[in-house]
C-alpha cells in the first residue's frame, strides 16, 4: 500500500496595492502578518485550504486598517456595500457575494453561497436574505464606517489605495484555495459591482497549477481578466514566481498603464508577487519557515 506524500503547505495574504501613506504601511504589513499567522495556524491545525484562506481574510476583514469588512470605503450616498469571493481548488466551485451592507464577515457568507446555496453569486439583497435563512446575524452598516473613512467621505477624498484584501493557501493535502473582500471604490455608485467577486478577475484557484488572487483598479482587473491570465501562466508550466513576473507584461498588453497586483501560489509550494502600482502589502509562511514574513513589495 502507498500513501501519498504531504504537500508543502503555503498561506499568503495581500492587503491592497498602490500608495499607502507613509503612516499606513506599517499597519499593513503588521495587519497582513498577522492574518498570514492566523491562517497558517489553520493549515498546521491539520484544516483546509479553504479554511485557511476564509480565516485569513477573516482577520483582514476585522482589520480598520483595509478596505474590507470594517474599514471598507464609503459609496456616493455614503454607505458600504462589500463584495468577497472565494474558490476550491480541487472542485472549483466557486461563492460569491456582491453589494453586502449588513454581514460581518462577506468572505464566510461567500463560502456559504458556495456550500448551501445551488449558486455561484449572490447580491444585495438576496444575498442577506439567504444569509439569515442560514442564520448570520445582520449588524447595522454603521460597525463597519471608521472615523478615518467618514474624514475621507466628508472632504471627497479618494483612497489612494485598492486595499481590498485576499489570501492564497495550499494545504498539506494538495488542495489549493483562494479569496478575497473588498468594500470597492470610493464614492462608487451604489449598485457598483467590481472584479473581487468574480472568478477569473478576482481570484482563481486550480489544483493541477495553482491559485491567485488580484487587487487594484477593478475595471482594469476585468478588462484584462486577470486571476485567468495568470492562471494560463501557470498551466503553460511556469512556477509562481515566474508567472507573477511576466504577469505585468501580459497585462500592460491587454490593459495599457493598468493598475493591479497580485499574489500567486502554484502546486509545488512556490509563492510569487507582482504589481504594476506602487507598492502591494504582503505577508506569507511557508513549510520550513520559521515565522511569518512581510513587507510592502515596491516597485
């Protein structure tokens, strides 16, 4: 009898791309560090990657630091309104939410649409009337508005950075996972729908290569479908590195001068980042590693 070998297990986490504020990036990486840790613990936990990555944004979520969850930007008639999306990678099912004003947590529902629901992607709200048949508390859409997003709402001033959040993770059985929250754009129209929920812009996640996850200008992200682009990166044979390198290229092709990061992990444990802004939060462990690492990768 043959028993197959465990994989190296891998967490990655990103908290937005483009210009943090000097008085920002420490809290960015230290909020992506953290959420790395609570998501590795997961993986050692013997748990999931699908686990994994929604604990992972779970944290990232809870962190006023970004723009997820509390914390997340505040729309024309200021209000949040929060997508998430998440994915398997052995199945690739994939759940989705958009337009969430009043779920703490947008990844967890995310999950459930993918699990409980028959469906890929709900909306508004459709998506919290199934969240309360599933029992999720409502919570008023005020927990989520910081002081720090209601000064930029009132002076009209726009985030200078797409701090949505996401996670990748492979675990020790091989599965891969990817997902991602985000309270959208500044000042958006209500209604408005970016590329987070949407598997092959936002994120994407496959076994047999590898899984990713996007941030940074949404219509920039969709035009080039990105999560998709560099997944074909990936099935051409190229290791996460590799393809999180010649990422940019593919994409200034599709999308000249677009705006985006991405973080990357393939089958075989190898992590990659990349980015066309300015700078992307990160922070990752992988098996062997002693600590989790961070930083704000520059460009």
């Amino acid at each position: 009898m043959t028993t197959r070998p465990l994989s190296p297990m891998v967490i990655f986490v990103h908290g937005g791309a483009g210009r943090f504020p000097d008085w920002r990036r420490q809290d960015a990486v230290a909020g992506c560090k953290a959420a790395a840790t609570t998501g590795w613990q997961v993986l050692v936990d013997g748990r999931s990657a699908l686990d994994a990555v929604e604990a992972a944004v779970r944290a990232l979520e809870d962190n006023p630091v970004f723009n997820a969850g509390h914390g997340s930007v505040l729309n024309a008639a200021g209000q949040v309104e929060m997508d998430a999306g998440i994915m398997d990678g052995a199945s690739r099912a994939t759940g989705a939410v958009t337009l969430i004003q009043h779920v703490e947590h947008p990844i967890s529902l995310a999950r459930l649409v993918m699990t409980a629901s028959g469906h890929a992607i709900l909306g508004g709200p459709g998506a919290e009337a199934f969240a309360q048949q599933q029992g999720v508390a409502m919570v008023d859409n005020a927990l989520f508005r910081t002081p720090y997003r209601i000064q930029q709402y009132q002076q009209q001033v726009q985030a200078e950075t797409a701090d949505t959040v996401g996670a990748v993770a492979l675990d020790a059985r091989g599965n891969l996972a990817a997902a991602n929250s985000t309270g959208g754009i500044s000042f958006k129209l209500p209604g408005r729908v970016g590329d987070s929920p949407l598997p092959g812009a936002g994120y994407y996640a496959d076994n047999r290569y590898g899984a990713v996850v996007t941030t940074g200008q949404g219509k920039h992200i969709l035009r080039a479908g990105l999560s998709f682009l560099i997944m074909d990166l990936l099935a051409s044979g190229l290791s996460a590195p590799e393809a999180a390198a010649q990422a940019q290229a593919r994409f200034h092709h599709r999308v000249p001068q677009g705006q985006a990061g991405w973080i990357v992990v393939d089958a075989a444990g190898q992590v990659g980042v990349g980015h066309s802004t300015q700078s992307i939060a990160h922070a990752w462990r992988a098996a062997g590693m002693g600590d989790v690492v961070g930083g704000m990768e520059a460009g």
